[in-house]
C-alpha cells in the first residue's frame, strides 16, 4: 500500500527531487527509505568491548527503483567519516536517525550501486515505543536486539522488513571473547591481541533479524543437519545441555510439520544477563540466563523461538500491520511442541487462551493492531487461537499441508495476510471468509471454536 518509489514518482510536488524521504510503513513511517532495494550488506567492524567503541566500514550494494538524485539510509548515532557512491566522495549529512546522501550525478532508474560508509563511535540502543533495541551493553560484552527499528544502531541500512538482503559480517575484537553473527561462520583468524570473525549469511534477510553476539562464552555444538550450535556462560552449561536437549527433536517435529528447516544451521547464545524474553535472530535466538533453570521451566519460548526460522525468518512480514503472522504462529507452535512431546493438547492451549482473552478489552484487530499493540500478548494469543480454529475448520490433513505449502511457496519471501487466507481458502471447499472476518478483522472476540463435523474427511 505505500510503495514508496511508485508514490515519489506519482507526486509532481516531488519532480526533479526523487529519492525525498517517503515512508515505506505506516507504523513505523520514519524506517525504511523509498527509491531503492538493498542486495547485500558487507560490513566489517572492529569493535573494543571496554570503552564500547566501533569502527565500522559498510558497503551496501542495492539498485535504484526509480532515478535518484539524493536517497536516505538510516543510521543512529554514529558518525560517518566518509562516505563514497561507485568510489566518488558524495555530500552527506547525518539528520536525526538519517544519513542524507546526494550523489555528484543522478542515479539511473534500475542501475546498481554501492554506497560505501566509514563511521565511527559509541553505539547506544535506539528508544521505541518497545523499549531500548539495536546494539546494547553487556557487563562483558554485547547484545544485539533489533526487532523492530535497533538496526540503524550498529549500521547504515533500509531498516525496513520488507527489503531483505544478504550479508557479510566480519567483526574484530579483542581475543578472549566469543563473537556468535547471524550467518555461517567462514573464518576466524587471530593477530596478537585480537581476533577476527567472518560470517556469510546468504538468505535473503531483514535489518531487524541480523545480529552480534560478543561474550566470554563456552561454545557447544550437537545435532548434525542442521548443524545445532551454542553459546553459553561457562557455568550455565550443564543446565543448558539438559533444557535445550530436545532442541534436535523440536527441529524434526517442526521440520515434518511445517516442511524443511529454511537454513543450513541453528545458533543459540546465552547471554550472562537476565532478559525479559529471548528474541530471534536469523538462523540463531537469544535468551537471557534465567531463561535456563535445569528443568526446562522455559521450553515453550525454545520452541517458540525455533518456530520463528520458519514464521518471521524465512518468511517476513511485507508490512508491520502483519505481525501476527510472525507471533501467532510461533505462539502455536509453542501448543504443537506440547501436543507432540506429551504435554497439553493445542485444544487444551487454545481453551485457556481464549478464556485469557475473553477477559481482556476488545478494542484490536488482529490483522491490523496498530503500532501501540505491535507485541502485545494478545497479538500473540488471539493469533494462535485463530490457528487453531483454522484447524478445526479443515481438519489436521488439510491444515498441516496448508502450512507446509505456505513455508514452501514465500520461504525466504515476504507475506501478508491476504497471502495467507487466500492460500487457506485453496485448502478446503468450505468458505473461510466468515471465519477470517470474525478472528482477523472484527476486535470481538468470537466464541471459542469447534471441530467442523466431517472437516477431516475434506
Ligand atoms: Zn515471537
């Protein structure tokens, strides 16, 4: 709906000026920049964990949408040194969270290229409406949690969802700690005091899914296909083994439910602080120490978190407003992993859930939650109760095919929820469109759902 460099174009206010600043997301209309598409982020960074200071060095390949005589990344408080366009010096000037770039000559409507940009400084977390995200401190080390707007933090980039690029990420720091990057760990290779990581990550990818990782760790790794990795405080390792032992099987469970693992690896970091809830990472999650008590007093937000490779990772939301496609989804696989490994039945989940729901206000629309409710726990709840009256409307055969061909047909894509009810619809020969309008788009919470009779027989 706001395709920004169709929108610049169409409007004769902004002729002679493509590439002004346009927004891509009515929720987060300062994120994202119209006029151009990211294909891969090369970034090498030196960092120093005690003054917390970062040298880093971007070049960030993309291809103009339209002509461009200026065009915006975004990039919070740190300050670019130089800055180059294909190897010329270009002006530009730091705005708030946006660096403004003008090239010496236009850029040509579909052309390639790079923008190279030296920067330099403290990285500090960027407020939101969620808190502190992006780059964050440590005692010993870093964090770094984006979702949704913490990327610009740490680097120059088209901070929105729905542009999803790839990446090389080469981080250097000081020897005696861990560096765990979003990506396939190519290379380390260590001078005197420090040592360098070199990570690729190759799918396709959103700013608010990439991270680093920077701790004093002991590093594990178990299973094969995917190659399962982690990386844990020393102490917490024995605890760990045992809460995140059935990570191998989860992996199987959902691989035969929602079809094949979308990476070649899964990582796990244990950072030494307490969180109040872990985050995904692409093809890697984080969680806080006291997501980790030896009993597996957490394993629901394990299998939440493996669930979001597929829902978010592989495929990301197209606009914000979609975010139950993400949430809601990892929430029910959360009832599935019990369902599978001798818990509770989804139907048992789902009842308490809804019981959870019928007492909260009903002033959102699940389809469309508005930026304030963007994580609130209903977004997550109401969306997996919607699964489940989904799957009670087609039946389990039906409705695990249904979600195995839509991991299939968007993996590595973008989706919205128009994308989803129209694949559901093609799962069956009942009309699903009663039961979208009531779960999706009315703020009423609709009674709690009931098998369809003969619905497994479709
Ligand atoms: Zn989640």
């Amino acid at each position: 709906m706001l395709n920004s460099g169709m929108s610049a174009k169409a409007d004769p206010a902004r002729a002679g000026q493509p590439g002004a600043s346009t927004s891509l997301d009515a929720y987060l209309p300062n994120h994202g920049n119209g006029g151009y598409r990211v294909q891969h982020y090369d970034l090498d960074l030196i960092y120093r964990v005690g003054p917390g200071r970062l040298e880093g060095h971007a070049r960030v390949t993309a291809v103009a949408t339209q002509a461009l005589s200026r065009f915006t990344l975004d990039f919070a408080g740190l300050r670019p040194t130089k800055v180059t366009v294909n190897g010329k010096a270009v002006r530009h000037v730091q705005r708030g969270k946006k660096l403004h770039i003008t090239p010496p000559r236009a850029l040509s409507d579909g052309g390639m290229f790079v923008v190279d940009v030296r920067y330099v400084g403290s990285p500090a977390p960027v407020s939101s409406h969620w808190g502190e995200i992006g780059w964050d401190y440590l005692e010993d080390g870093v964090i770094v949690a984006s979702q949704p707007i913490g990327a610009p933090s740490w680097f120059p980039c088209n901070d929105h969802p729905s542009d999803k690029a790839t990446y090389r990420i080469a981080v250097t720091t000081a020897s005696p700690y861990q560096v765990v990057a979003t990506g396939v760990l190519e290379s380390k290779q260590s001078s005197a005091s420090t040592t360098t990581w070199d990570f690729r990550l190759s799918q396709p990818t959103p700013t608010y899914l990439v991270s680093v990782q920077i701790g004093r760790y002991a590093e594990l790794s178990y299973g094969t296909v995917p190659m399962m990795h982690a990386a844990v405080p020393a102490r917490l390792t024995g605890m760990f083994e045992h809460d995140f032992g059935r990570q191998p099987r989860m992996l199987d469970e959902f691989s035969r439910m929602f079809g094949p693992y979308p990476f070649e690896q899964y990582g796990v970091v244990v950072v030494d602080a307490e969180l109040d809830a872990p985050i995904e990472a692409q093809s890697l999650s984080v969680f806080g120490s006291n997501h980790v008590d030896g009993r597996r007093g957490s394993e629901r937000l394990v299998a939440h978190e493996l669930a979001h490779q597929w829902f978010g990772n592989s495929l990301t939301v197209a606009q914000w407003r979609h975010i139950w496609l993400n949430e809601g989804f990892a929430n029910y696989a959360e009832w599935l992993w019990s369902e599978v490994s001798g818990g509770a039945a989804a139907e048992v989940h789902a009842h308490r859930a809804w019981r959870e729901l019928a007492e909260r206000p009903q002033d959102m629309r699940l389809a469309d939650p508005g930026t304030r409710y963007l994580f609130d726990d209903r977004v997550y709840l109401r969306g997996a109760v919607t699964l489940h009256a989904l799957r009670l409307r087609l039946g389990d055969d039906a409705f695990f095919a249904l979600l195995k061909v839509w991991t299939s047909a968007h993996r590595h894509g973008v989706v919205t929820t128009d994308d989803f009810t129209t694949l559901a619809q093609r799962h069956t020969p009942w009309p699903l469109t009663d039961l979208f309008a009531r779960w999706l788009h009315s703020p009423v919470l609709p009674e709690f759902p009931r098998r369809t009779p003969g619905a497994d027989r479709e």
